[in-house]
C-alpha cells in the first residue's frame, strides 16, 4: 500500500484549467483515468485524509504511485480524450463493460470503385459506411437480401469479384439479378454508383420516397399494359417493405433520435440503445458496465453515452440523444456530441408522447439486459468457483465457503421485528434451508436481533434446529433440518452487528465458525476486531456474490416483515370487538379482503358478511371509526 503523500503534487504545480488525468501504479500501468473542469481542484481532492475518501477512491489512490495531467482548453476536448485514454490503458479502477460483444453492421465499402455491401463486426474500416447495429446477424442478412432486390448491388468478396472477372462470366447472383454484375461490366461505374447511393439513403432512413416512387412508376407501367414491367416493379416494392417490416415504425413524424434506457443495481448498470431514424428502429444494442467508480448515476450514464459514440463514423449522433437518467453535464455531453455530428444535438430526458411510451421500453429491455447477464453469471460454474476461491482469499480461509448464511434484520420503528436467513451451497441458493424468525426479545434493536437469530440457529447441538410453528419457517414450509454448520457466516451491516454475532457465537461454543458484515452503503466487509473494513474489487465475483447473498436475505426479511405487518393492521382494530370471535373475523376479512373497504362499509354492508347481524355489524363499525369520532370530539 502506498502513502499517496508520498507522490502528491505540489497544489502550486497543478494548472487550474480543464484536463484530463491518469493515476499509474509503480510499474507504470495506468490504474485510473479522469477529467476535471479544473485539474487542481479535483486532483488535490485525491490527496485529502483516507478516512473521508470513498473505499473505491482510497483504494485506487493507496495502489498508484504516480499521477500526471494533459491541460486541455475546454471540457469536451476533455471528454472525448478521457475516453481515449480509457480505450487505450483499459484501467482497473475506470468503468469495465461487460457483454459488450460486436455487434453485426451492414457495412457499405464506398470508397472501393465498385463498393461491397457485407454483413460485418468490426466497424474498423476507413472509407465504408456503417448502419446499425443490429441485434441479431440473421436479421440484417435477410433485409440485405431483400434490399439487394432493389439495390443489386455486390456482396461478393473481392477475390470472387476479380475472379469473375478474369474468366468473363458473372457469379451465381449475378444470374439471378441479385447483383448488377459490375465484374462483367453489365452496369456501367456511373450507374452502379447511383445504386449504391441510393442504396445508402435508404438505409439512412430516407425509405418513403424509393416506396412512393417505385408504386407510382408499377401504377404507371399497369396502366400502359407493360404488365411485365409492372411485375418486376411490384416485386421490387414488396422486397422494399418486406425489408421495411424489420424496422419498427415508432414515429409518426422523421425523428432522428437515439433512446438511451438504463436498468442499474449496486454493482452493475445495464443500458439499452435504440437508433431510431426517420422515424424507425434501424439498429439496437445493450451491454451492461460495470461500477468500477466513484460516480453518480448520471456520470455512469455519461459513461455510457462515451461508449456508445466513441467511433462516430461507426454511430453518428443523431439530432436527440434521449435519456432515461439525466447525465450530469448534459451541456458538455450536448457540445460534444455536436463537434461528433457536425450539427447540433440536444441532450435530454423526453417527458410525454411516443419518446417517452419508446424510453419506457428501452428501460424495460435494459432490465432483460442486466437480468440475463446475472443468470449467465450465476450459472457459469467457473464465475462461481471464482468468486468463492476469491472470498477465501480475501477472507484468509483454509478451503473456498461452499456453504454460505446470511441473517438481515427488518423492522419498522420497532414493531414487528422479523429476520430472515438464507442458504447458499457452491454459490447457488439452497431455499429449502431458508428460515423466517420472529424476534422474541421485548423492544429488541438491531443488535438484540442479531444476537437472538444466531443463538437459535446455532444453539442446539451439532448445529441442528428444527422450525417452531409458524415462527421459524422455511421457504417450502416443510420441517427439514439443516444438514451442516455454513463456512461463512454474512450479517447485513457493519461492525456492530458483526461484533453481536460474533459474541453470541462464542456464547453458544461456535467460535470457529468465520463470520463478517457486508454494509450496503459502501459494500465493506467488516471482520470481527478489524478497525478496517476489507474492499473488495468492485469488479471482483467474490463481491458480486456476497451482494446477491444479501440482497436474497433483505428481499426475504422485508417480505415475511410485510405480511406481520398486514396481518396487525387488520387484526388490532378488530381484536376489542365485543362478540366477535376468530371465525367471524376471518368471515369479515374475507368478505371485504381489506381494513379499507371495512371502513368504507355501511353497517348494513357489513352485515351481508357470514355471521354478522345488525348489533355487532353496529359494534364493528362504531370500532372501525372510533379515531374519527375522537377527532371531532377534539
């Protein structure tokens, strides 16, 4: 660990203008890249006292040991060179994407003599033009081949192009008048540039006007009797919509906008991007970034956008960029995206219409993203043999945690306090072994709970408990036994929690048993008698695990807390009703299904319940309104 005073610039040294700056370890790698509005200011930030810096910070600032700086002269020349950087050194502490595979394009070589038109992934080359991406390879090859219907344009490889011809005659497609056979010279250059043009405009989005104008000239060549011609015309104008029907219609209008949608949890941002042109989806995408930063949701959002336009001749900003959070300097996202097009674009959160119907979709598509790579995650036996060997590393344990639990506490200004506690086996959840307590001890705080939880998980011999009616269930409600004591034990919190767990177990003679906290704010792992927490990689699977792990529990804790709850809100105004009983109470619950429509009852309402007549459908309803009648009394 390094002593980042040790490498602090002196404050006098560091220009006050925008730049970009870059944070290298004592090899030299470069670990972090940033930009700042104002390099002194932000950089001598790095350098205040590691206990207020965010564990992410500290732990980059503590493994650099040197930092350098570029001045820039405004902050988009700052923005499009930190994001240079980034491609470039690839650092550890800088966002990672994730499922950021490459995309298919239709790329269209125009710079060649006789430009090809070719299905590709990487959009690398210099002088062809790239529309998409596309979600799928299959879908843009059979609009291809619709398009080249229209457009006969060539999709041969150049060796095939030259072959052909050297020998004079033209290949299959060429016979079938799915190409216009440049290599024979049946086209002259000047006309198979203007199919190739046109071709290119309709890809961008211009597509109603080949439509109008191939019906009109097929409506034409009817009427003159040319059937023949008026057939090859109506084959080109349903190969036109055919190719049209994979690009959803969206807009009335020719909106020319990208819709940026993001789906996020503590770990992970998913994003999901639809080109819309002309009013239609013309190309999709989603991948998923990892945080790896100290950065708000918009300057992840940033991120984002920085990935997504990073080769503008690849994707071209379109006049929107349409957000679902807002990014945190839209203006300067705005002003660069504007240098990248060549004409202005507006950066912002659309608010009503089809912009906002399309952005709730993208959103929607962004939680399939981020749910789809988990389930990928979860189930690679690899990734999940990773974070456990990566736990018992970081946790210095004899042999990887096959068998996890984890309690969390829930509660509500200390009533109804329940906790729950989950089972993980070889990173996968074991919800048979699932528990749901109730909390016994009388005004019992979090640390009390804690303490009461593992003393009746653990103490009774051999580790072994059965469930007590209602009060300890599992999740199928069958009363199996635990088969064996957990490696690791995770509480949801900090040190407190993790000391009250810690001391219980050794009250009950389990004190071998590894036991640490995972606190939510700043994902810390807090070890009994360590004043530092342990920062995990936010990268790493071993933190990824440990968050679904407690995430499972906290899901579980609120919903057993949920329904303690509705059943007390139900039964206390119900309970100091003369004559009522269980049966004709739960009669009442469910005829009316809740306290709500009770009270919006009239007395001759409550008597259509079983087994209530007119004097207790009086008691019940005087009961339901006894706050009100006190209110006007007051």
């Amino acid at each position: 660990m390094t002593d980042p005073a040790s490498y602090r610039p002196a404050p006098g040294a560091i220009p006050t203008e925008p730049g970009v700056y870059r944070f290298r370890d004592a090899s030299g790698r470069v670990i972090y890249v940033g930009k700042a509005r104002n390099l002194r200011s932000r950089l001598s930030s790095y350098f205040a006292a590691l206990d207020g810096l965010h564990p992410r910070t500290r732990s980059m600032v503590t493994s650099a040991s040197s930092v350098d700086w570029v001045v820039v002269r405004t902050e988009v020349e700052a923005l499009s060179l930190e994001y240079s950087w980034i491609k470039e050194h690839d650092p550890r502490f800088n966002v990672k994407y994730r499922d950021d595979k490459s995309y298919p394009y239709l790329a269209v070589t125009v710079s060649d003599e006789y430009p090809r038109a070719a299905v590709v992934r990487e959009a690398k080359r210099k002088g062809s033009r790239y529309f998409g991406p596309y979600a799928h390879a299959w879908a843009i090859r059979e609009t291809l081949d619709q398009l080249v219907r229209v457009f006969p344009v060539r999709t041969c490889r150049d060796g095939v192009f030259r072959r052909a011809a050297q020998v004079g005659r033209p290949c299959l497609l060429g016979y079938i008048d799915k190409c216009s056979a440049p290599c024979v010279d049946r086209v002259t250059p000047e006309d198979y540039r203007t199919l190739v043009d046109d071709l290119c405009t309709f890809l961008d989005g211009n597509t109603d006007s080949f439509i109008r104008g191939v019906e009109q000239r097929m409506r034409s060549a009817a009427d003159a009797q040319d059937y023949e011609e008026a057939a090859r015309l109506r084959d080109r104008w349903q190969a036109l919509s055919r190719a049209l029907e994979r690009n959803t219609v969206v807009f009335d209008d020719a909106t020319d906008a990208d819709v940026i949608g993001v789906f996020e949890d503590d770990l992970q941002m998913a994003v999901q991007v639809f080109h819309v042109r002309e009013g239609r989806i013309v190309g999709e995408r989603g991948f998923v970034l990892e945080k790896a930063e100290d950065l708000t949701r918009g300057g992840y959002v940033e991120r984002a956008v920085q990935r997504i336009y990073s080769d503008a001749d690849v994707v071209r900003p379109p006049r929107e960029v349409l957000t679902s959070v807002a990014v945190d300097d839209p203006s300067t996202v705005a002003e660069w995206l504007t240098g990248l097009r060549g004409a202005k674009v507006a950066v912002r959160i659309p608010q009503r219409g089809d912009k906002r119907a399309l952005m709730s979709t993208a959103v929607e598509n962004a939680q399939n993203v981020l749910r789809l790579h988990t389930a990928r995650r979860v189930g690679d036996l690899t990734t999940r043999s990773l974070a456990l060997q990566e736990l018992q590393d970081a946790l210095g344990l004899s042999e990887p945690p096959l068998r996890i639990e984890c309690i969390d506490v829930s509660t509500l200004q200390g009533q109804d306090t329940v906790a729950s506690l989950v089972v993980f086996e070889d990173g996968l959840p074991r919800k048979s072994d699932y528990r749901s307590y109730v909390i016994r001890t009388p005004g019992a705080d979090d640390l009390a709970s804690v303490a009461e939880v593992v003393r009746r998980r653990f103490g009774r011999a051999s580790a072994v408990e059965r469930p007590e009616s209602d009060s300890e269930a599992t999740e199928t409600g069958s009363p199996t036994r635990f088969a064996y004591p957990p490696s690791l034990l995770v509480i949801d919190g900090g040190a407190p929690q993790v000391r009250a767990a810690q001391d219980e177990l050794m009250a009950t003679g389990v004190g071998d048993l590894m036991v640490i906290g995972l606190a939510k704010r700043l994902e810390e792992v807090w070890l009994p008698g360590d004043e530092d927490p342990v920062i995990l990689p936010r990268t790493s699977e071993a933190l990824y695990l440990l968050q679904r792990i407690r995430d499972e529990a906290h899901r579980r804790a609120i919903g057993h807390h949920r329904q303690r709850r509705g059943r007390r809100s139900t039964a206390s105004v119900l309970d100091d009703v003369p004559g009522l009983g269980k049966t004709r109470a739960t009669a009442l619950r469910r005829h009316f299904g809740s306290v709500r429509a009770m009270r919006a009852a009239s007395i001759e309402q409550l008597q259509e319940a079983p087994g209530i007549g007119p004097s207790l459908a009086a008691a019940i309803h005087a009961a339901l309104h006894a706050g009100e009648a006190d209110g006007h009394a007051g």
